[in-house]
C-alpha cells in the first residue's frame, strides 16, 4: 500500500491502469489537503482498496472504471470528508463499490455515476453526507444500494434509479435527512423496485413533485426517516396500498 500518495496541496498522482486483471492497494491519507487523484482503468476486471482518509480536507479523487470488466472497489472511513470531492465513474460491467463511514461529511462531495449497464451494488456506511452532499445516479441494470445510520443528517442526497425494468433496491439502516437534512429519490417504480426501512410506523404527504414519507416517531427516535419519493406516478398511487406494499415487503 501507498499511504500519503499526492497527500497535499498541489500535489498530484495518475494511475492508468494496463489490460488484464489488476490489483491496486492504496493506503491511508491518499490525496488529502488539496491533493489530487485519478485513477484510470484498464480493459478486465479490476480490484481496488484504499485504506482512510481518501481525498479528505480538501483533497480530490476520481476513479474512472469506464472500460469493460466487473470492479471490486473497497475504501475506507471518511472519504471526501472535510469539504474533499469523489467521483466514481462505472463501466458496462459488474460493480461492487463498498465505502466506510463519514463519507461525504462535513462539506465534502460524492458523486456516484453509475449510469451504464451492468447490475451494480454500492454499500455507505454511516454519517454519509453529515452536512455535505451524495448524488447517485443509477444503472440501466439493477441498483442494490444500503446506507447506514445518519443519512444526510443536516446534508443532502440524491438517489436516482435508472430508467429500467429490473428490480432496484435501496437500503435505509437508520435515520435519513435529519437535522434539516434531505434526502430524495427519483425513478421509484412500484411494479418492482423496493426501498427497505428500519421499522413500518409511517405517514404519508403529498407533495407537488411526490410524495413525502415520514417516520411517525418523534425526532430523537434513532430511526427518524423523512424522504421524497418521485417517479412515474401519482401521488394517489404511491399513497395507495402499493406503498404499504413496498414498506413491508422486507
């Protein structure tokens, strides 16, 4: 592993990646306080881990995984914390992105494009954009996504689904959007795609661009949610018995 690689201001590292299978093993404080970098990859299948601190105070990194190939991509706690940015670019195969706590917290930046084909599963630990930001956009194959606890608290998220027929799912372990937070999901299609929360107790607002769910526990329950459903359909449909449906369907 490399620790401190492009780990300051100005101070930038390329990785490009040859055909075949590769491995790369990074480790901590890679391209932190105002450092870059960018990872290109190759033509196969390509397995990726990078210890803490990736891009955080300041620090920017990018893994384009454009080409062909199913990724495996661990990375540790507090990726893009501290006001860093990350973007992760997948390809027409396989992905399975893991990423730890604290990513995207306190001013930093994620931002997940996954929007090429191929069935892809992302899992973010807890306190993902603390007062920061997380935008997803989904594949035109199946989303797995699970989130941990603290969601957006006092930051933003977008989950985007991709325009599909499969079956996307997405994961809530705990609080979502508290603390002034939000935390929107675009793309819901109630024939197959299905969103998993940590208890049932649930009330319904209409929205004039969907449909807002709430947790009906009070704020200091540790599994508030409060999130905005939109999708093709009308607000009467997702407050129908297809809602409930989708809520207990776990």
């Amino acid at each position: 592993p490399l620790n401190d690689l492009a780990g300051g201001a100005g101070q930038v590292a390329t990785l490009d990646l040859s055909g075949g299978d590769n491995l790369v093993a990074l480790g901590s404080h890679v391209a932190n306080y105002g450092g870059k970098l960018t990872l290109n990859d190759g033509v196969g299948s390509e397995t990726i881990q990078i210890g803490d601190n990736l891009a955080s105070h300041g620090g920017t990194a990018r893994l384009d995984m454009e080409r062909d190939g199913d990724h495996v991509v661990n990375i540790g706690d507090n990726l893009a914390s501290d006001g860093g940015t990350f973007r992760y670019l997948d390809g027409h195969g396989r992905d399975h992105l893991t990423i730890g706590d604290n990513a995207g917290s306190a001013g930093g930046s994620l931002k997940l494009y996954r929007n090429w084909a191929g069935d892809n599963l992302v899992s973010i630990g807890k306190n993902a954009a603390q007062a920061g930001d997380l935008d997803h956009w989904g594949s035109t194959d199946v989303d797995d996504l699970t989130f941990g606890d603290s969601l957006a608290d006092g930051g933003t998220a977008a989950i985007r689904l991709g325009t599909d027929t499969s079956a996307d799912v997405v994961r809530f372990s705990g609080s979502v959007g508290t603390s002034g937070g939000s935390v929107q999901i675009y793309g819901l299609n109630l024939l197959h795609d299905k969103i998993y929360l940590p208890h049932l107790n649930y009330s319904l607002l209409d929205e004039t661009e969907g449909v807002r769910v709430s947790s009906t526990e009070g704020s200091s329950d540790a599994a508030v949610y409060d999130f905005l459903v939109r999708g093709d359909f009308s607000a009467s449909q997702l407050s129908s018995d297809s809602l409930l449906e989708l809520l207990t369907s776990f």
